[in-house]
C-alpha cells in the first residue's frame, strides 16, 4: 500500500477535524463524515485543554481554536469534604512562557475546530453514520446508515469512546471499561462563589467528587462525578429527568462543606447524566487501511484532563507519520510505536486517581493522609513535565525507523 492521497475520517468531534486539517497540511484530502446531524450541538459541559493539546493545535497552525475561547485555568485546589485544603496540582505547563491550559465549554470547542477546518476547505458531512467498511486493495469504501457510500485511500476512525471503527478493524476488540462513575454539569450564574485566578476547586466529597472553576464573567463552571453500580445501560442515566437528579444531589451533597448545593440549586438545567468510560488497552489499533486515534483508541478516565489534549497530538503525529513514509503500513505502524507508550502512561496514572474518588472511610483517610504529599512531589515532577512540556514540531521526521511490525 504505497503513500495516500486520500482520506475518510469518521466523527467529527475533537480527533476528527484536526486530523483532517493535518492530514491537509501533509498533502492528503480529507472528509469527515458525523453521525450527529447538522447543526446539533455536542452533549457535556466544559473541558480543559491542556498545554500540550494547544501547543499540538500550534503545530499546524490552529491553535486560535483554543485560545479564543474559554478562560485560563492554571491549576486544581483540591479539598476533603470538611473543606481542608489537601494541595494544588497543575493543569498545565510550568515552564517559564508556556501557554497556560485553558478550560472551554464543549460545544464551543468543537465549534471552534470545525471552523478552523471549514477555513481550509475541509469539508465535515453531518448524518452520515458508519456501518461497515469494506477494506479492498485498491482503497476502502465507507458504508453509512443511509445506505450511501464513499470511498478513499484510506479510513481513519476518530469516532469516540464507543468507536464503531475499532470493532471494523477488531471484532474481538474489549468493550470499553466502565469507570463506576457517572457524570454532568451545568453553569451557575455568577453567585459571589468564585474560586481564585480561574484555578479550579475539587472536592473528596463525602459521597461523591464535585468540581467548579469561575469564568471571567463570574459564572461558575461545575462538574459532578457520582458512583454509580451496576453499569448503566446505554442511554439509562439521560433518561432519567434533571428535577430527579436534583433531589438526589440534595442528598448526596447534604454533608460537604464548599458550595455544591448552592451553585447545583442556581443553575436552570443540567447537561445529560452520562457513564463514564475508558479504553485503557486496545490490543490493534490498526488493521490493512483502517486505524483508530483519539478516544476510540485509548480513552483516559477524565481525571486525567488529558483525553481531548492526547487526540490532537494523535490527529498531529498521524499526518506526520502519513507525510514521512512510503508505506501506509509503516506510516501506521510508526504512529502506534510513538503514540501507544506516551498514552498508556497517562491512562494507568489517572485510572489510579479515579480510584480515590468515592472511598471507603478507610480509604478516605489514606487518601487525605497521603495526598497532600503526594501533590507536593509531584507538582513539578518530571512524570508531569513529561505530560504537559510534550512537544510536536511540522518540521521533525516521522520516518519509521523499525519498519512494519
Ligand atoms: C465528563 C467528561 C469530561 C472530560 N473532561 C476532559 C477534560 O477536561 N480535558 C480533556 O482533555 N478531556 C476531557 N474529556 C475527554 C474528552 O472529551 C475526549 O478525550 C475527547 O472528546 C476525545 O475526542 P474524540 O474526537 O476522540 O471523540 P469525541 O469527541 O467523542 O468525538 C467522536 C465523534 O464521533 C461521532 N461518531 C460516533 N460514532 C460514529 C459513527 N459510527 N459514524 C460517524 N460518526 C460517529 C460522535 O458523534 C462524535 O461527534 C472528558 C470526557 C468526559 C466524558
């Protein structure tokens, strides 16, 4: 399979557009094709975009999709139930100079990076989902829902935690993992509760975790992340109506100290409750013409703050590895032999964060006994450095040097 020219990219959330646009910047034309119909606006709250995610979009010269939008949230204050202060960790690059993270509403975000790709001509098709692919020797050809085809040199699926192109190139691949969370958010309007500089507050809640960061404006950004056994179907918690979740807040938040309820009862509406889900180990991430990127191929927990940043540099490192070499094959192979290390580090290390945050008594005291330690040594560590100061340059060579695998 010599070098492509052309590309489908299947769902068009964060990994989607930006691989088109650097697959664009490499020479190879891309469409995207969306399950989502035109004009429907993403499901969730807010995310933060890490520095390494921005300094990715930097590299093919879109970061404006990050940095226009969205406030400044340099770090996390986090808190036991009582309120006692456990430590700050970083969100985002220390180094002198460096782009800060910046916390986006969702649907801004992705607004955002379909006009960066739309600028470029890149063209994002809505109401087109993908059924089945047909990988032949000449090309792959795309099968959607309506019945309606296209074809290109090759597929790359950057279709989310739920991927239906990961089980097109596996059929035996693991489902994804349930956290034992559930999740939503909303926005509270500005209350006098406001946390400091735009860093986050985080809560060990007694029952459960609650996160809120204050924008510019004075409105406050807030999260919940609620243990939830067994595994909810699949659309189970959003049906379940906001005035119930209400109540059920009352509860569970009746112990902590800190502003849930106050900033919970001020705000209209909730975003869908959602399950929380993770890819921590695809075995294959690529089969003949067809490779998965982004959540589809390893989806952190959201503790991590990393999920959105590490599908960019996917999106980014994948047009290189395309760009650098002679063989889609090899292109592949070398994108899985960076990629796969860097991102199965970051999925292990929040997965054991995720652990802590609905304990036991017993854990819960471990926890606050050994966590404010633990921020400390690791504030300015190498293990974060390494994450946040991850730098891709357009210009570095992304030949690969151990041949197909
Ligand atoms: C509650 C929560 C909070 C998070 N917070 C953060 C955070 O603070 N920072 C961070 O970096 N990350 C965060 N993440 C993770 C982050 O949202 C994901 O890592 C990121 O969205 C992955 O991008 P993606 O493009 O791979 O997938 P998605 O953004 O999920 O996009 C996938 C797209 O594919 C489409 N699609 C699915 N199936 C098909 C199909 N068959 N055909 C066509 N289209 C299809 C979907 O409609 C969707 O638009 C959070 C995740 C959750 C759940």
């Amino acid at each position: 399979m010599s070098r492509p020219r052309t590309a489908i990219v299947i769902g068009g959330g964060i990994a989607g557009p930006v691989t088109a646009i650097a697959l664009r910047k490499a020479g190879i034309e891309a469409t995207v094709f969306e399950a989502r119909p035109p004009g429907t606006q993403h499901n969730g709250v807010m995310l933060t975009l890490a520095t390494n995610g921005i300094d990715a979009l930097r590299a093919i010269g879109a970061e404006a999709a990050a940095l226009e939008i969205g406030f400044a949230t340099p770090g996390i204050t986090l808190r036991t139930h009582t309120g006692k202060r456990l430590g700050v960790t970083p969100t985002g690059s220390t180094r002198p100079g460096s782009t800060g993270s910046r916390t986006i509403r969702r649907s801004d975000l992705y607004r955002a990076i379909h006009a960066q790709a739309a600028d470029r001509g890149i063209t994002i098709e809505g109401g087109r989902r993908l059924v089945a692919a047909d990988d032949g020797p000449e090309g792959v050809c795309a099968v959607f829902d309506d019945g309606s085809t296209a074809e290109a040199d090759i597929l790359i699926g950057a279709d989310g935690v739920h991927s239906t192109v990961r089980t097109l190139i596996d059929p035996g691949a693991p489902r994804p993992a349930y956290t034992g969370l559930i999740t939503t958010g909303g926005y509270a309007p500005a209350t006098g509760t406001a946390t400091v500089g735009g860093d986050y507050e985080m809560i060990f809640g007694k029952r459960a975790f609650f996160g809120y960061a204050t924008a510019p404006d004075g409105e406050n950004w807030w999260f919940v992340n609620l243990p939830h056994r067994p595994e909810p179907g699949r659309g189970e918690v959003e049906a379940v109506p906001g005035a119930q979740w209400r109540r059920t807040f009352t509860q569970i938040y009746r112990d902590d100290a800190g502003p849930a309820l106050e900033l919970i009862s001020a705000t209209p509406d909730f975003a869908p409750m959602t399950a929380i889900h993770t890819v921590p180990k695809l075995p294959h991430w690529h089969r003949g013409r067809m490779i998965v990127v982004g959540d589809a191929a390893h989806a952190p927990s959201p503790t991590s703050g990393q999920g959105a940043s590490l599908s960019i540099e996917d999106a980014v490192v994948l047009a290189l590895s395309l760009r650098d070499n002679d063989s889609v094959s090899a292109a592949f192979a070398g994108f899985e032999s960076v990629r796969r290390p860097r991102v199965e580090r970051i999925i292990k290390a929040a997965a054991r964060i995720n652990n802590s945050k609905a304990p036991g008594p017993a854990g819960r005291f471990l926890r606050d006994l050994t966590l404010p330690t633990i921020l400390r040594m690791t504030a300015d560590s190498a293990s974060n450095r390494r994450v946040f100061d991850h730098q891709l340059d357009w210009a570095d060579d992304h030949r690969t040097r151990s041949g197909p695998r």
